[in-house]
C-alpha cells in the first residue's frame, strides 16, 4: 500500500478522534445550557425567540436541536472508527 496514503488515512483518524472528541465537550455545554434554561426560564430566552413562542415549545424545539446534534455525533464516530480501522489495516498489510 502506499506509504503516503497510509500517513493521510492515520492522519484523519487523529484528526477525526480530536474533532469528536471537541463536538462532545459542545454537546455537553449545549445540554448543560440546556438544563439551566428549562430550570431558570429567563424573560430574556423567549425574547430572543420571538414573539408568540411559550416554553413548551422551546424545550421541545432545543430536545430536538440536541437530538439532532447527537445523531450527527453518531454518523462522525462511526466515521471515524471506520477510519481508525482502515488506517490499523493498512498498516498490517503494508509492513
């Protein structure tokens, strides 16, 4: 296989692994935000919004944010385990 190659594929890996690892610390910021809002509910939050939205329908909308935040997460993992993997062969295979 070829050396190059082999080096970009590792490379993504790593770089994959960082770039999850950053995009959980924000998840867990984004749910810590999250938590502190449902349990304050600020005027400020609804203002900000808009005109015409009520909490019940903020915390589902930001459930679903997240949740959709958490199924992007899931697709980069997979992602970057498949990389790993890939990376791990190649380097079996090219000596």
């Amino acid at each position: 296989m070829n050396s190059a190659f082999e080096r970009r594929v590792h490379t993504a890996a790593v770089a994959g692994w960082w770039t999850l690892l950053i995009v959980v610390i924000v998840l867990w910021i984004q749910w810590g935000f999250y938590l502190w809002v449902m349990n304050a509910r600020p005027d400020w939050v609804l203002a900000m919004v808009g005109k015409g939205v009520s909490w019940p329908f903020l915390q589902k909308l930001m459930v679903l944010a997240i949740t959709a935040f958490k199924m992007c997460v899931w697709v980069m993992a997979v992602i970057v385990i498949w990389l790993t993997l890939w990376s791990r062969q190649m380097r079996r295979i090219g000596g």
